[in-house]
C-alpha cells in the first residue's frame, strides 16, 4: 500500500528539506536544513541551505521534504499536464460552440441582458 503524502502538514525545526522552486541564491533541487519555523496560519521558514546561503520567511510551498522530494517533482509535473488537458478541453468546447445556449459571450452573460443594454444605450443616445 502507498503512503500518503501530507504536504500542507508544517516542517518542524532541523527537518531536511529541497528548494522546491529557484529562490534568490538558491537553485531548485538544493538540499537544507529548517533553522526557524514560524507562522500559524501562514508557514514561513528561515532554512540554512548546503550551497553556503540561509535564507528567511520562505514560504512553505517553495519546501519539500528531502525524502519527498522525487515524488513531489512527480506530483507538480502531473499537475501541470492535467491543468494542461483541463484547458485544452475548455478551450475546445468553446470553440465548439458547445455553451448551455443562454450565453453567447465568453462572460456567460444571457443574451436578453445584452439586449436590454443594447436597447437602453440607443434609447439614451438618440
């Protein structure tokens, strides 16, 4: 059975972690060690990294945990094919022509309101 990754769970003191995204100084994919952590509602980090920089109040999504790390570039490149896919079919459908017939604009705004507003407009201009 896999285990299930929790990545919204808070990294504690001394925990390994992977520069998850380039940060100034820091390029992805380079190893560290939490120095401080803080924030309750919002996680940020002071994190010493291998390559000589520490760095303060980093985000926790630019953070993956070092066991984590081959996984998590996995999880995010999957992610980004299926946002992918989720955009090329919205973008077929609506060049299919494929709407639920109340809307004819990309706003979703029913066609007896834009004509109200077109026939407002003339009434007002002439």
């Amino acid at each position: 059975m896999t285990k299930t990754l929790d990545r919204t769970k808070p990294f504690k003191r001394y925990d390994k972690v992977v520069a998850a995204n380039d940060l100034e100084g820091v390029p992805e994919g380079t190893s560290g060690k939490i120095k401080l952590a803080n924030g309750l509602t919002w996680h940020r980090y002071w994190v010493d990294f291998s390559n000589g920089v520490t760095i303060g109040s980093i985000d926790h999504g630019d953070l993956a945990h070092k066991n984590d790390w081959p996984q998590f570039k996995i999880d995010r490149e999957k992610a980004v094919e299926e946002s992918a896919l989720e955009a090329e079919v919205v973008d077929s459908a609506e060049s299919d022509g494929d709407s639920s017939g109340d809307s004819s604009n990309s706003y979703g705004v029913p066609e007896h309101l834009l004509e109200r507003s077109r026939s407002a407009r003339a009434r007002l201009s002439g």
